[in-house]
C-alpha cells in the first residue's frame, strides 16, 4: 500500500484534498441503479467475510447488512454478487465512493480528530461541540427521532 505523503503547508493539504474531492467528482458516472438481491445473492456475499462488514470488522446480522459496492457503482462497478461485501449501515453510508487516497486521509483526519477530542484539547472541544451539533441536526431529519443513548 502507498503511504500518504509528508505535507508541511495547510494551504497544499486543502488543494490536495479539493483535487481529490474534484477528481472523484469528475469521473463519476450516471447510471441507472436496478438490482435486487435474492436471498442466495446475499447469503453468499455474507459469507464473503464470515458475517462481519468488511470496513470495520463488526459482526452483521445476515437479515440487516448492507451490500457494499468494491467498485463504487457511480465508477463503473456492476450488480453482481462478484463486486459486493457486507458492511454495516453505518460504514457502508460512510465510505460512499471516495478514491483510495481520499479514504486514507479521512482516516488519518479522523484518528487525529479522535485524539484531540479525547484528550481534551481546545480544538478537540470544538469539534466534539461542532460534531454533536451537527449530528443533533441530522437526527432532527430522521423521520423517527432516536433517544440520544447517553445523556449527561
């Protein structure tokens, strides 16, 4: 795997980020999407990775996981049980169709976020603030609300 290069400047680490953002968005296709998988079409995808979604490692129920494109459909990727894993909802919504160096920065971004937000930072408050505010958002459009699991 190709490590990520060493960038000293944020002004270059935003363009680089914007040219990925650019060139996924460029080289999407538009394509009707029209599939349904039978019941042995998922059972075999399942058990591509012995139940667990092939992201995070999370064991999926075979009745509830999500079939995740390898080759994202907007990028040619077809239908066929060949180019699906499982996934659980929430990394199969997350990954969406991101190039592979766009990913591994997410991840890394994401690591280094954890870690501000975890030890206490300034900026790690911010974002936990920043995040919270924007996710109570996004519950408030689900047609049924979820209780927040942890209230203090």
């Amino acid at each position: 795997m190709n490590e990520l290069p060493f960038i000293s400047n944020a002004v270059i680490f935003q363009k680089i980020l914007k040219d990925n953002s650019t060139l996924r968005k460029n080289g999407k296709l538009k394509t009707k999407r029209q599939y349904r998988l039978t019941k042995r079409e998922r059972g075999t995808i399942y058990a591509k990775t012995g139940g667990q979604c092939h992201v995070c490692g999370q064991q999926v129920d075979i009745n509830k996981f999500e079939a995740d494109h390898v080759k994202s459909h907007s990028s040619g990727g077809t239908s066929v049980t060949d180019n699906f894993l499982p996934a659980c909802k929430t990394c199969n919504n997350y990954r969406w169709h991101y190039l592979p160096e766009e990913l591994q920065w997410i991840l890394k971004l994401g690591v280094w976020a954890r870690t501000e937000i975890s030890m206490n930072t300034n900026l790690g408050n911010l974002m936990a603030n920043a995040f919270i505010d924007k996710e109570t958002l996004r519950e408030k459009r689900r047609k049924t609300p979820r209780e927040s699991h942890i209230e203090k």
